[in-house]
C-alpha cells in the first residue's frame, strides 16, 4: 500500500521536528528515512503511524486521507525502537495480542503465533517473558507482534539501533529476506547510512526536519543533491569548496601535471582496504581508501611523498 | 563498616523502634489481656463498641473504593493528558498529606454547618450531611486521598507510554489498551495505595470527630469509641477497642508485606 506525506509540518513547542515535508512512497517498497538524530525522521514515522498529529499537511495511506485517522485504525505495524514489549506478558501473549482483541477465533490465534514464530525464529520460546530475551529476541518478537494482524503498512523506528554489530548485521539480512518474501509496504528509521544503503530500494534523506533528497541508493551515492547528502552519505573528505569521496582519491608515486604533491601521514591497514591519511603541500588534509594490493604496490610508508589526483570531485553552488 | 559499628547501628534501630512504637502497642495488648479474654469479650461485644467497629468498617468500605477509582483516574490525567491544570491538581492531591485533619474537619464543618455555604441549602431539602454518614465519609476520603495517586504516578511515569503506543498500532482501543496493559501494570501500585488508604481511614480521628458529632451508637467511630471510653474511666473498654483498631491495623500491613515481594517480579526487570 503506497504512503503519501503532502506538506507535513510537526511542532514541539518552538522546535519544528518536521518542515513542510512531502514523501512518497511506493506499494510494496522498503524505504529508508536517513537522517542524524533531531533530523525529524522519527517523528514523520509517527506521524504516519498517527502516534502524532501533524501541525499541518496530510498522509495519505493506500490514496485515502489518514490524518485525523486514530493509529488504531490504520493497518500499520510498527516495531518500536526499544520494541516495547508488554512486559508482563509472555512471548506467545505479546504477538497474540493483536488478534485477540480482534476476537479472532483461538484455533486461528494458534496457528498464526505459531507460524510467526517459526518465522522470527523464536519456536520453543513463546512461554518466556521479554525480560528474559536477549536484544536481538526481543527485537524479533516485536517484529512478529507487528505482523501478526496482518498489517499493509510496516514501519519500523531505527530497529537495528540498539544491537550489538553482529546481530545488527543477521537482523538486516533477515528483514531484507522477509520483507521479499511479504512484500509489505516498510519504512524505516536510521541514521546509519551503510544500513539504508544496503536495505532500501528508495531513500529519503532529511536534516532539520527537511528532505535533503530522496533517490534509490546508488543515485544518492553517485549524484547527492548537495554538500549535506554527499557527507552524510558515505565517506567524503573536503578540499575548499569541492568533494571527494576517498576511493576517487588516486595516489602515484610520480607527478603527471595535474597531481597534487602530498606527505603520507598515516596507513590505517582495514582488512580488505586501506586509509591513507595525508597531508597536501598546500596544507589540505585529506584521505585516501586504497585496497590492499594498490597500498602494497605503491609500497607506501609513513612521510613518503606521493602526488594525489582526485576524480569525480564535486563542488555545490 | 566495622563489626561493631554494624551492630551499634542494629542495636540503636531496634530500641528506637522498641521505644516508640513496640513498647506501647504492646503494653495495650498485656493491659486488654491482664485479666483474660472475659473482660477484653465483654468489653469489644458491648453494644456502643459493635457499632462502633461496624461503623469505622462501612465508611472504609465505602470511601476505599471511591478513592481507588479517583486515585486511578487523576493518576492518569497526571501523567497521560496534557490538560491544563493537572499541575495544579498534582500539587493539591498532596494536600491532605500536610494539613492536619483537624482543619479538614473544621473546613467540612464551616461548609455544610446550618448557616454554611452548602449546609443551608442542603437541609433545607432535608438533606443532613453534618453529624451524619455524609459528613465522615467526606472527612475519611478527604484525608486518605492522595495515596492511591501517589502509588501509582510514578509507576505510569516509569512504564511510559510506549507499550500503550504499541498495543494502540495493533488496534487496541482506550479501554482495551487500559485493560490488558496499563492495568496490568500499575496492579501493584493500586494495591499498595489500597492498603494505605485502607489503614488511613480506619486509624482516622481528628477530621471525623469534628464533624461526626460522636454520638455513641449513632455516629461514633472506633477511634472515637476509645477516646470516649477513655475519657469515661472505662479503661477496658478503650483498651479492647484499641486492640481491634491494631489487629486491623496489623492485618493491613500483613496485606502490604504479602504484596511488597510480587512487586520485584518479572514487572519489576524491565531493562529494555
């Protein structure tokens, strides 16, 4: 089901969260809101879900107008980002209740909690209580509990953000699988750029509760629509009023007219790739991302001049 | 901390609490029993000391209920309404906790008195408030008010609002949402200021004996069913009602005591 945010402005006393922002997003996609902390992309998430009301604009849900519409009512899934599970109830409770107060059928119930489990894979576990989950559990179980009822609409608010780097990392795999398998509708809330970029087929880029930019995420990387995008968005280094990321820096160890001499400050070895840090005779620093074979041709070493070329650098008006 | 220092600690704690509080409910409990249960029976089974109980019973009945509901609500006005004004309720609820009861009783007195605002009007329909019922249910529930609000606001404050978020996206509506997860989760606040509200309004003397008249028989609680047995010179009879406002009193806390563990359970981890 497609989602349409027309002109959202939302305010918390002087504070705009969200500025006149309109977003669309397509049926069936996944959908990234990017942005750092304060950036608004919370609360637009919110504001689709109606756990707040927009000062001004409209949502749209599947074309029919949602503002004023009560959460209750919206077919929307959403998986909090410390999950809220209800504590006092068990695993199995906690994703049946969205179908219990529906008074479906008990054999129904069974069945659909049952197969939710097996789908979060948490099979054996639905006698325990949330406490007593780990992190990544706990994150799984309120995924099943969205999706119990069926829900057009997933949104999820920076579900990975409170996981350690491992378990983060199976998470994402696992939704990018299950949202294939679903196709449902999802949205959701990050400030890690690696992970809207692995993840969503779209991504909304917002910074003080505007849209920077809204692009698949190869054109976002390749084409940002400005100095904010392009930093947020990967690595990037600056050179006065141009930008480059660090792969699209080019060391030679001989000049060819239109290098830059630099002083190598710095080889940070990362596995498969290679910082270097340097520092240009005009006084710029800089840093390059090298692979390990190019690093090792060049035989750098700490002060080692090199001459740097930079490709597809870019410079905003 | 040394050894001793621990103990010095134990020690003063214990006699302190020996000193002001085991010493004398102790001594009424000897004194009610110095010469058998005859006495203590004849004393509690007198007509004036049976109405008395039953009296103090039927207004805690009453007032207990009403105040749990009130409690429940303002509570939640408090911490999940933005309504203008809360603040200022927030801070009267806390009222009845500094002033004194006797003031209570004077203020309800001046209130529905013949010449007061609401009295007046009030018995000029016939209806009579002071020196009746009406009048010490008011006084009881005036003076245990805040402790069911006092239980339960910071326990809504510490669950949040997110798991009410949550059940609200499933579907769940208000009452549901109160039903199957707000309550649930403030049950064993509700239950703590159940008690204290419980044992206020039994142990209550100042505000009622303003406005109740004391009329043996009639409108005499079991706090003032001692202070009149007291003042009497029957000296028994005090006692065994003293001992029966102590075994409620007691009885209440035990309530509290069994209550107080199941307050840690798995409600109580909630480390997200």
């Amino acid at each position: 089901m497609a989602i349409e945010a027309r002109n959202v402005t939302k305010r918390f006393g002087n504070f705009v969260a969200v500025d006149d922002v309109s977003i669309f997003v397509e049926s069936g996609s996944l959908t990234a809101l990017l942005g750092p902390s304060g950036s608004g992309k919370s609360t637009l998430l919110r504001v689709i879900a109606g756990l707040e009301v927009p000062d001004a604009g409209d949502v749209y849900i599947s074309g029919k107008e949602a503002t004023a519409l009560a959460p209750q009512k919206r077919g929307v899934g959403f998986v909090f980002q410390h999950y809220a599970p209800f504590t006092h109830m068990t695993v199995w409770d906690n994703i049946a209740f969205g179908l219990s107060i529906r008074r479906r059928p008990k054999s129904e119930i069974r069945a659909r909690v049952a197969e939710l489990l097996e789908l979060v894979q948490l099979t054996g576990l639905g006698g325990r209580y949330p406490a007593q989950l780990s992190g990544g559990q706990r994150q799984r179980m309120a995924l099943a509990r969205a999706l119990a009822p069926e829900p057009e609409v997933l949104l999820l608010d920076e579900p990975f953000g409170a996981l350690d780097a491992r378990v983060r990392k199976e998470l994402r795999e696992w939704l990018l699988r299950l949202h294939d398998e679903m196709h449902v509708t999802t949205i959701f809330v990050t400030h890690d750029q690696e992970e809207a970029l692995e993840l969503a087929d779209s991504i909304v880029v917002m910074n003080k509760g505007r849209v920077e930019q809204i692009a698949p995420p190869r054109q976002l990387y390749d084409e940002p629509a400005n100095a904010f995008v392009m930093s947020f968005v990967g690595p990037v280094n600056r050179i006065g009023d141009t930008w480059v990321r660090p792969h699209d820096v080019e060391l030679r160890l001989e000049p060819n007219g239109s290098t830059h001499e630099a002083q190598v400050e710095r080889i940070v070895r990362l596995g498969f790739e290679t910082r270097v840090d340097l520092v240009r005779d005009d006084g710029e620093r800089m840093h390059a991302q090298l692979t390990r074979d190019e690093c090792d041709e060049l035989e750098l070493a700490r002060g080692d001049i090199v001459y740097v070329r930079t490709r597809r650098a870019k410079s905003f008006a | 901390m040394t050894v001793s220092a621990r103990h010095g600690i134990r020690i003063f704690s214990l006699g302190y609490l020996t000193l002001i509080l085991v010493a004398p409910v102790g001594l009424i409990f000897w004194r009610s029993f110095e010469h058998g249960w005859h006495p203590f029976w004849a004393a509690i089974a007198n007509h004036d000391a049976v109405h008395a109980l039953k009296l103090t019973l039927e207004i805690t009945v009453i007032v207990v209920p009403l105040n749990t509901a009130f409690g429940i609500l303002c509570a939640l006005a408090i911490v999940r309404h933005r309504i203008p004004g809360m603040g200022l309720v927030n801070a009267i609820v806390d009222l009845p906790m500094a002033l004194s009861p006797v003031v209570v009783g004077l203020s309800l007195y001046l209130l529905y008195a013949r010449d007061g605002w609401f009295g007046s009007w009030l018995l000029g329909h016939g209806i009579q408030i002071l020196f009746a019922l009406p009048a010490m249910l008011l006084a009881t529930a005036f003076v245990s008010l805040p402790f069911v609000v006092r239980e339960v606001v910071p326990v809504l404050r510490e669950i949040g609002i997110e798991q009410e978020e949550a059940a609200a996206t499933l579907g769940s509506s208000a009452f549901t949402t109160f039903r199957r997860i707000t309550l649930p989760a403030i049950r064993w606040a509700i239950a703590y200021g159940v008690v204290l509200t419980t044992a206020r309004s039994l142990g209550e003397f100042g505000a009622v004996s303003i406005v109740s008249g004391g009329i043996a028989g009639r409108t005499q609680t079991l706090t003032q069913y001692v202070q009149a047995s007291y003042e009497n010179f029957s000296i028994t009879g005090a006692y065994a009602a003293s001992v029966e406002l102590a075994v409620l009193a007691i009885a209440t806390l035990l309530a509290m005591t069994m209550l107080r563990p199941r307050r840690g359970g798995h409600d109580g981890n909630r480390s997200a």
